[in-house]
C-alpha cells in the first residue's frame, strides 16, 4: 500500500516591520489623555507581530494529500487531473510514476493508457475512509435509494454542470481489514454523465462508538483558512474554496458540518470510445460484405449430439482485419499517435453454428441469433450445450464466437494483470477487438457466407435468412450485449440474460472471480485491501470501451457513429454471479421500464404491464425462491441455482424470443414471476 509520510516542517522566517501606530486623531498626542496606568508604558519595541501559524499536515508528492490513509484517496479525485486544451474535456489523468499501488510482483506499476483519457470513468467507484468507522444507520441502502436525494442526506454527489443531486446508495466495505481504515462507498444508481465535474460531500456522520467522524487535517485546514506546510494542500486552496461555495450555496451543506470533500471530472465520450469506434469503421471498410469464411474439415456434424434437437452443427473460421500485434494473449493494440488502433493483418477467427432440427423441419428460412457465452468461456463451448434447446424451440439459428478478454484463453492474461496492473491493458485491447470480431462476423453472415452449402438442407434450399439476425447473451455474454449492440449496424435487438453494468460494481459480489480472489490477496498480489479497492477502480477506466455502463447510456444512439438498439433484462433473484444490483444499474442506464409483473421493481425504472405497447428497453425479474446474495460486498455461497435456473423458465425464454422477433413483451408470468423452485 502506498503510505503518506509527513513532510519536514518549513522554516518560517519572520521579517518584524516597525510600523506606525495612531496616537491621536491628528496623529498629536492630546493633552487631556490620560496615560494607561501600570507599571511601565508600553513603547512600539514591546509590541510583537503574531507568528502565523502553519500546520504540518501528512504529504507526499503526487498524492491526494486530502485523506491520509492512502495515497490515491479519495477517489476518483481532480488530484490526478491535469488541464489539457487539446481534450475534449479540457483535463487529461495524470497519475505520477510510483503512485499507482504495487502489487507483490512488480514495483512500480505503470498503466500509460489511463493517462490517455481525459476524465474518470462514469463506472468508478466512488470512495473515501475515515480514522474511525461512519454509522451509516441515517443514509440511503439499496433498497432505498431514494433516500439520498433528500435535502438532509450525509452524503451528497452533486453534479456541477447540471447543478442537481445524483441518486446513491452508501455502504462500507465488507472486506476491511485489521489494521486499515474501512471504505466508505457512494454507489451511484446508474451511470455519471460523460465530460461532467461531480463534487462529492460527506457531512453530519457519527461513528459507530457516537463519537463524531472528524475531517482530515489537510481539510480542516481548507475548512477553516488555515495554513498547511502541504504544497498539494494550498495549490488546491483556491479550488476549495469553490467547492466549499457550491455546497453551501447549491447543496444547503453548513461547512462545519463537512467531514470529506472533493471533486472529480469524468471523461468525454470521445475520449473512451473514439478508439475502439474508429477500429471499427476501418474493419467494416475493409471487409465490404466479407472476405470469407472456411468450414474446418471436421466442422459438420449432422444429427449433434444424437439428441434430435440440432440439425447441424458448423465450425470453421471467418477472415476478420486484427489489430493485436499477436494472435494470442497477452497482447495490445497496435496503435497511432492519436492511440486510435492501425490495422495489423488479417486472420481467421473460430465460428460455431448451430442449425436447429425445427429450421430443418421449417417451409421458411430461419432467422439467425447471434449467441454470447459466459465468463471464461468459448461460443463453442456455449452454443454447443443446452441452450440449443432455445435455437430448436423458436426455429432460429444460433451462431457465436469467442469473446477475447474474458475467453478460455485469458485466464494466464488475467493473473498477469493481478500482479502487474500494466497487463490489464492488454486484456482490455483483446475485449475490444473481440467486439469487433463480432461486428465483423455478423456483417460476412450477412454478406459473403449467407449462402454457405453447410447452411441448405436437401436440395440445395437454404435454411437460414441471415438478413434477420438477432442477438442473446448469457451472464458475460449478457454483459457484452449492449456494446455489440451498438458498435454493429446489422443487429439492433437484443435479449440480455443475468446480465449488468460496471465490472468494477460486479466482482466483489460475483463467485465467478473467487478464483482470482486467493492470487489477488496473495503476497504476490495486493495484500492489501485498500490497494485492491483502487487498483480495481483505476482498471474501470480500461474496462469502459466494452463495459455495459457506458453502452446502456447510448441506446437511443450518438450521432451517426452509434445507431439505437433496444435490449431486454432477465434478472434472476439470488444471482450470485452478476448482482442484481448490477443489472439493475444497467436497466437505469438504458431508461428501460420495468414488467408490472417483475418479482422487484427497482428503484427509478416505470412499471409497465406488457403487450405491444412495451417495446424499448425493458427489463424483468424472476424469483425461484433461492437464497439471497449477501447484502453486502462479498461473496455468496457456491453451488447456487438461481443464475441458471431462469433460462430454464418456460415464461423467461418466451418473453425473450417474442421480443427478438416482435418487438415487444408480452407478459407471460400471468401477473407475477415469482416462482417456488427452491
């Protein structure tokens, strides 16, 4: 962990001015005055100029010298921003050398490509600590969020542009540890707003012995004008002093009420997705309608799995423009000076189709569904497995390929990223040519491979209309929709099962990143638990350019650069791979609506009752009566149903599929999808 050490005390040097006093209101002596009586008279030699008083504060160059605990809290923070007219912001991150925790293996860890954006991420954490434990038993929870938006709230996020409150939930950190402070998280209930400067506020807080939570040092003495001997502290004075004004004038906050105080800017739009957009306008430039695809010798099977439901399965490659500067993990993007992606090569990626008995059986060709797998998966493994069920229920094709990053094949990528944080930005540049391997594996489906022999039945009668392609994905491949479904022009709906937003908000409550967690706090790792908090929240930044919280944002489209889609959520209670919380989040995100009949009604999302009426972004619950997750940032208990079981819901997969290919929901829980399958 990066620990502050207090700075040597400056030498002050007091220069003593004689200076005049008035004697008189003409500067005489009157002759009626009366002198002071006492022992001597006091002369201008008796009188000393007072000592200013400066305080010696914790500090360490390149830190956030407002919170002493850690040396990049709190966090997101204005600390790590530096003005940069050539933005789209007008800041850029500039987080020192040394500054970012090192892990067990490598010191000191560098991640270059965050000092490339120009804010922090919408997604971030957002969070501080104190010398004791805040009672939080007067703010908002999950399950009453809106309470932060009342007037008397502790804890207030304010966004300046906008000049209004954002909707939160307060929690601390399950996982503290002996011997360190203990997180405050605000968990904001959808996703900031791009190129926005958000002020945060702590005030009016007990701790948990009813003592009083006190402010930093550093921030009383912003508080109360006094003098520090921190350069960081007094080259923010003047900034403080702003913040300190928009609290009491726009907030209602009394300043000596404030316990922690700071800002922060996110990045712009541009700034997260320019690269991974400008990517792919040159795949889909170079490809036209596809430059090919190539059956493995051994990739049609007839009769799949002897089990009558699948027709064919087809694997094989199709050609599509890279931008890794290598084929396997771990890797980058090769990139310009703008750190926009440069074409590297073309080469083949892996494809598996599954054609349904019942397309076989169909007078009609059969839409085309693309299929998105699980965390640490592969398409083939995925579409090849039980979910054929879907393809041969609703008469439609399904066709995946492996999302890189969060694939088999990134399990090593990932461990390496534990221990040197650098490696995270290979991860992130290998999910991000793997979205755009989808792209361009849906526009060749439609293009040059939509007549593959290996997709016609006797005859030569094709059994798959690739000019209707849908999309759905499984828990990771639920988190991938909504990306895909905006960086591809050819595929605009989309059914999102156990899916949500921000990984950084996922993986203390998700068991399918137990298997990191032993690496992660090894010696080898982040042994301590505030390095891991920040390490986490700093890889959001990488995370961002396919994460669902900044996809959902974009639904109603940017421009001309991302065409609208619309997606529908299928939570499951109990989940404890992705949370519910997280899903929630992503149906805020996207201003979904929520079916009367959900088992929940998140906070902020309309309730709406289903028929041709609900179409959009719309989102549904289902609850098998399992065990909750934990409420708090941690791990629930292994083996659990609830995130598989809802695929198996007759009313789950109806609603999907009537949706993918009709446009609307229809509510077929007949008024309530709670369930008894516990």
């Amino acid at each position: 962990m990066t620990i502050k050490t207090t700075a040597i005390p400056l030498v002050i040097l007091l220069l003593i001015v004689p200076i005049s006093g008035c004697v008189g209101q003409d500067d005489q002596a009157s002759e009626q005055q009366e002198p002071v009586t006492g022992d001597t008279p006091t002369t201008i030699d008796d009188i000393e100029d007072p000592v200013p008083t400066v305080l010696d504060v914790p500090n360490e160059a390149g830190c956030d010298n407002l919170n002493p605990h850690h040396c990049m809290l709190p966090f997101p923070s204005d600390a790590f921003l530096v003005e940069d007219a050539s933005t789209d912001t007008g800041f850029r991150v500039n987080i020192p050398s040394g500054i970012i925790p090192a892990s067990g293996s490598t010191d000191p860890v560098e991640i270059p490509r965050i000092n490339q954006l120009d804010g922090m991420s919408t997604a971030t954490q957002i969070m501080t600590t104190f010398d004791t434990v805040p009672d939080l038993a007067s703010v908002a929870y999950q399950y009453n969020i809106e309470r932060s938006l009342e007037l008397d709230h502790p804890t207030i996020i304010w966004n300046v542009d906008d000049n209004h409150a954002v909707a939160h939930w307060v929690e601390l950190d399950a996982r503290a540890q002996p011997g360190e402070q203990t997180i405050l998280h605000l968990r904001t209930a959808a996703a900031l707003e791009h190129d926005t400067r958000y002020i945060v506020v702590v005030r009016g807080l007990s701790d948990t012995m009813g003592g009083e939570i006190q402010p930093s040092q550093a921030l009383r003495a912003l508080l109360d004008g006094e003098i520090t001997d921190a350069e960081d502290v007094e080259s923010r004075r003047s900034a403080y002093n702003e913040y300190i004004a928009v609290a009491e004038d726009h907030m209602g906050v009394n300043k000596n009420e404030i316990q922690a105080l700071w800002s922060f800017h996110t990045a712009s739009l541009e700034s997260v997705l320019g690269p991974i957009l400008s990517m792919r306008d040159d795949a889909l430039s170079r490809i036209g309608d596809g430059l090919g695809c190539t059956v493995n010798p051994d990739g049609v099977e007839d009769n799949y799995n002897g089990d009558g439901m699948t027709y064919r399965r087809v694997r094989g490659t199709f050609t599509a423009p890279q931008y890794l500067l290598e084929e396997r993990a771990p890797t980058l993007l090769s990139r310009d000076d703008s750190h926009n992606p440069v074409f590297v090569e073309n080469r083949e990626v892996p494809f598996t189709l599954i054609i349904p008995m019942s397309v076989y059986n169909s007078s009609e060709p059969s839409p085309l569904t693309v299929f998105g797998h699980g965390f640490l998966g592969t398409g083939e493994g995925h579409v090849s497995g039980g979910l054929r069920a879907w393809g041969e229920i609703y008469e439609t094709a399904l066709l995946a390929s492996d999302f890189y990053g969060w694939s088999s094949d990134d399990r090593d990528g990932i461990s390496m990223g534990i221990m040197n944080g650098y490696y995270f930005t290979h991860q992130s540049d290998r999910l991000q040519q793997a979205m755009v391997n989808h792209v361009v594996m849906i526009r060749t489906f439609k293009g040059i491979c939509s007549d593959l022999p290996e997709m016609m039945g006797d005859g030569g009668r094709l059994l798959v209309n690739t000019s209707d392609v849908y999309y759905t994905g499984y828990s990771l491949g639920g988190n991938r929709g909504p990306s895909l479904l905006g960086l591809s022009p050819d595929v605009n709906r989309g059914a999102l099962w156990v899916g949500g937003a921000a990984f950084s908000h996922q993986i203390e409550r998700c068991t399918q990143y137990d298997q990191f967690d032993d690496l992660m706090e090894s010696v080898i790792g982040y042994p301590s638990q505030l390095d891991r908090a920040v390490v986490i929240s700093l890889i959001q930044s990488l995370w961002d350019a396919t994460d669902t919280n900044t996809w959902t944002t974009l639904s109603e489209g940017w421009g001309d650069r991302v065409q609208p889609f619309e997606m529908i959520y299928i939570g499951s209670i109990g989940d404890l791979q992705i949370s519910n919380i997280s899903t929630s989040r992503a149906l805020r995100n996207a201003d979904a609506s929520i079916l009367s009949s959900s088992s929940i009604h998140p906070y902020g999302l309309p309730i709406t009752e289903g028929g041709e009426g609900t179409t959009g972004n719309v989102g549904v619950y289902f609850d098998g009566g399992f065990s909750h997750a934990p409420e708090q940032n941690l791990l629930g208990q292994e083996p659990h149903p609830a995130h598989n079981w809802v695929a198996g819901v007759d009313a789950a997969h109806r609603m999907a599929f009537e949706y993918l290919f009709n446009g609307y929901v229809v509510d077929r829980c007949d008024g309530s999808c709670i369930y008894d399958a516990a």
